[in-house]
C-alpha cells in the first residue's frame, strides 16, 4: 500500500437557499449572518467525498478495522472544485488533504488501520438504551454544559432505500458496497449521527462541524434500527466560538459495536 490516491469533483447541495433546516449555516442566508460568503457544505458530507481514495489505500477492511481523524479547517462552498487526496507517510498512516480550487486545505487528517492512537482517550456511555426525544430540550450553553454526563441515547433507523439515497446523492458515490442489492451504510452517514445525537439532548443554533475521530469496529449494514449512544466531555471557548465535544457509540440491533467516536463542534458560532 503506497503512493496517492485522489478523487476530484465540484461541491453541490440540494438547496443553498433552504433555511428551513435546523442548522441555517448550511443555507446563504444563515451563513452570511455569520460573516461567510455562501452556505457551508456540512462537515461529514465533505468528510464522506474522501472516502473513495480512504478505501483504495487501505482496501474494504478499513470498514471494519480502521480509524479516521479529520480536522475541517476552511469553508467548502457550493461550486468549488474539490480535490480529496489520501497519500502514504512514511509510517503506516496515511494523509488527507481536501483543498479547494484555490488550492487552500479545507479538510485535513490522518488515516490508519488497527486501534486508532487515541482511542484509549474516548469515553464510553452508560446508558445505551434508546429513549424519545422530548418536545423541550434544555439549552447547550458554555456556563451549564453538563460535562461527563451521558446524551439521550436514540435509535435511528436506516432503510436500504436511504442509504442508497445518502450515498448517491449527497456523497455522489456509486460504488455499489452502498448502493448494491445489500448496502452498507456510508461512513459519512456514520459520522453524521453525532450531530444528530447532541439535538437528541440540547437546544443550539447553528453550528460548525470542527473535528470528527472514529475507530470502524464493523462494516454497517443497512435495513435496521441502530443506536447511538454518547457522553459529552468537554466544552470551552476559542476565538469566540464556543466548542462542544462529545464522544459516541453506535451500536446494532443485537448491541455489536459499530464504531466509536469523538465529535468536535461549534455550537456558538462567533460572527466573522
């Protein structure tokens, strides 16, 4: 396994005019209230375009036995030509490199196999048991943030019809381990889930996808119910964003472990 591996394609959304979300940052309007020129592609989206050149470095086994950490560093716009770049170091790591037309790294990280440097450092949940999410949630704020407790647990399902879905039309992948006649779930639907974990126990506005670590523990497959399960570890201020950090759990029907995460987020946006 050496050299590079590289993927090139132009960033799109659905609807860059769509404030009817629950993170406006994702549209025109909400992104340039925050001082950006245009709506922000969500972080796990761009996250999953380098996946392609993951896999042809380190083969389909990284799905079940591999680590990822990415750091998003730059905005990616609506229309910026996009290249995603997976090189071999010099030791058994690979790179990552997402850079924009101008040649700016918007995405950078590491890539591995085996247990993943930090994985020691992760927390494991509690309380893995699925509950509602409730008509009122409390407000995520830097002063009260309840670090080192468990988040709300929940069960997302995963029909094989989205994740085809997910993976032809927001990642534009059509390999047909995500789209095939028995799908795997593409592991930037797996990275979204934390977002979607830290709404299922606060109130925040928008926010920005800062940092995503996950350990692969087993290749997902689609057509069935899992949970995913996390605690919140930290939370501080930087530059006038406020930060969230959560770690997290994703486990099948029968609770084998998935993979697990760690999710770095703004969760207070300061305005540029």
């Amino acid at each position: 396994m050496t050299g590079r591996y590289e993927r090139r394609l132009t960033a799109t959304m659905s609807d860059p005019d769509d404030m009817d979300q629950v993170n406006v940052i994702h549209a025109n309007s909400g992104a340039r209230e925050f001082g950006y020129r245009a709506a922000l592609l969500g972080g796990v989206i761009v996250y999953g375009w380098a996946i392609p050149p993951v896999l042809d470095a380190l083969g389909v086994r990284w799905l079940d036995e591999g680590w990822a950490d990415v750091s998003f560093r730059r905005p990616v716009y609506p229309g910026d030509e996009i290249t995603a770049a997976v090189t071999k170091g010099e030791d058994a790591e690979w790179s990552l490199v997402i850079a924009n037309g101008a040649g700016e790294a918007c995405v950078t990280g590491t890539f591995g196999m085996g247990n993943a440097p930090w994985l020691s450092e992760l927390r494991m949940p509690a309380d893995v048991q699925p509950q509602p999410r409730p008509n009122t949630l409390p407000r995520l704020e830097l002063a009260t943030a309840p670090i080192g407790r468990d988040l709300r647990a929940m069960a997302v399902p995963i029909p094989e019809e989205e994740a085809r879905r997910f993976a032809l039309e927001e990642e534009n992948d059509d390999d047909p381990l995500w789209s095939g006649a028995r799908p795997l779930v593409h592991p930037g639907w797996m990275a979204g889930r934390m977002t979607r974990l830290l709404h299922h126990s606060f109130d925040y506005g928008p926010s920005i996808h800062a940092r995503s670590q996950v350990q692969n523990l087993a290749r997902a497959e689609a057509g069935q119910a899992l949970t995913v399960a996390g605690v919140l570890v930290d939370a501080y201020e930087r530059k006038g964003h406020h930060y969230a950090v959560a770690d997290g759990l994703v486990l099948t029907e029968n609770r084998r472990q998935l993979c697990r995460m760690r999710h770095t987020t703004v969760f207070q946006v300061a305005r540029r």
